[in-house]
C-alpha cells in the first residue's frame, strides 16, 4: 500500500455512516475507506470499503490504531448518544494530529400533531409510564434494566438480536428485526401490541422516524429521552477539528 495513501476511518454503526462509506467508495477509489463498528449487532449489513469490529481500548487504543493505520481523517458519524467513542475521538485526534469531523444527525422536532412527554433521563422515562401501561421500549438491551422495577406495565422489546441473557422485565415481549422503514409498517406493530406508549431516545434521522410518525398517526404519547440523558456530557455538535 503506498505510504501516501489517504485513509478515511469512519465511526460508523449508523445508516448515515453506511451511506457515506458507500459514497466515498464510489466517487473516491483512491481513497482507503475503513468503516468501524461496535460489534453490538450480530450480523450487520454489508458496508462499502473495509469493516473492522470492536472497541479500541480507549484513547491510546484508537490513537495507536490510527498511526498504524496511516490514518489522515476520522469521520464520526456514530449514533448521537454514542458519547464515549465521540469523547475518546477528539482526545485520540488532538494526539494524532488527525483531522477530525463530526457528522450528528439533527434531533427530531415536534410536529404540531405529535404527543411528547420530553425527558432528561432513563429513569424519568420510567416513572413517566402510567400504570397497566403497554410500552414500545424502542431502546437498546443495555438501558432496559432500569424499567425492571415497572411490574405494572406490560413492555413490548424490539430488538435486532436475541438477547444474550432473559430480559429482567417482569412482563414483556419480545420483538425481533429492525424498526419498520414506513409509518405503515410501524402501525402495524403498534395495533398488534395494543400498544399505548413509545419510549425510546431522540435520536434524529430518517432510520427510525417511522414510528415516531405512526404514533402521530394514532394519536399515541411518545415519552422521549433528549441528548443531555444521563450517560453524561454535553450532546454532539457538528463541527470540524481540522
């Protein structure tokens, strides 16, 4: 490989991030284009370039790899509540001398139709539940202890993969696939559950609007976890490190 070679690494792990590594693929096949994933889903679609999976080991973890790598420009483009791999990003970049750009999709707004409950924390998303609720838990397995101690409420879990312990949730189903691409699909799920209440974060974007749309639709409250949650810092903005 020529020394000279530009290497794009994208933190990636959301549909934004697979659209761009197939657009840089595309127009710029000169360019070594390496996207990173977590490694939280089992059997992510197929990216453009190249994948690498799992974490880094932090800070030094990713400043080495990018040395190694010959890296000349990280893109974040992980998910808006991805915090720490965003934090470790600009540290491993000022290190590195590595330009860094931040790609974070813009927070969905309400619609004069839609029925918020806006909240700060996993733990105000719980309590906001009403009794003998039916819940959407649209979130991913590793917030969903906290509702555990909801054994009032009956939650429906949709999650891309099985689960590699039982849920703690003392009432729930579960709900294998990813989120429905049109408010019709997502309609569909919400009828069939009876379902009542979504809880999930707001994450922006097109991928997962659909149900925010369907409860629209059918005039249900969606309780709605903002950027500044308790996994702690400042959201993500869109900026330029170069």
């Amino acid at each position: 490989m020529p020394a000279d070679r530009e290497t794009i690494l994208i933190l990636g792990g959301t549909r934004e991030a697979a659209e761009l590594a197939k657009e840089l693929v595309a127009t710029r096949p000169e360019v070594r284009i390496i996207t990173s994933l977590a490694g939280r889903t089992r059997e992510p679609a197929p990216l453009a370039g190249e994948v690498r999976t799992g974490g880094f080991g932090g800070i030094d973890g990713l400043a080495r790899y990018l040395e190694e790598n010959a890296v000349t420009r990280v893109i974040d483009a992980t998910h808006p509540f991805a915090r720490q791999i965003s934090l470790n990003a600009v540290e491993a970049c000022r290190m590195s001398g590595v330009p860094l750009e931040i790609r974070t999709r813009t927070p969905w707004q309400r619609q004069p139709d839609d029925t918020w409950i806006e909240v700060d924390t996993l733990q105000a998303a719980c309590d906001a539940i009403p009794p003998r609720a039916r819940v959407l838990l649209a979130l991913g397995s590793q917030h969903i202890g906290v509702f555990a101690s909801r054994a009032d409420v009956h939650f429906v879990v949709r999650m891309i993969d099985p689960p590699k312990t039982p849920l703690a949730l003392p009432d729930h189903a579960l709900v294998l696939g990813r989120p429905g691409d049109t408010p019709a699909v997502e309609t569909m799920l919400l009828i069939a559950h009876s379902i009542t209440h979504i809880v999930c974060r707001n994450s922006g974007g097109t991928a997962a609007y659909a149900k925010i749309e369907a409860a629209r639709q059918l005039g249900l409250p969606v309780i709605l976890i903002g950027r500044d949650d308790e996994a702690g810092g400042e959201p993500k903005t869109a900026t330029d490190l170069s």
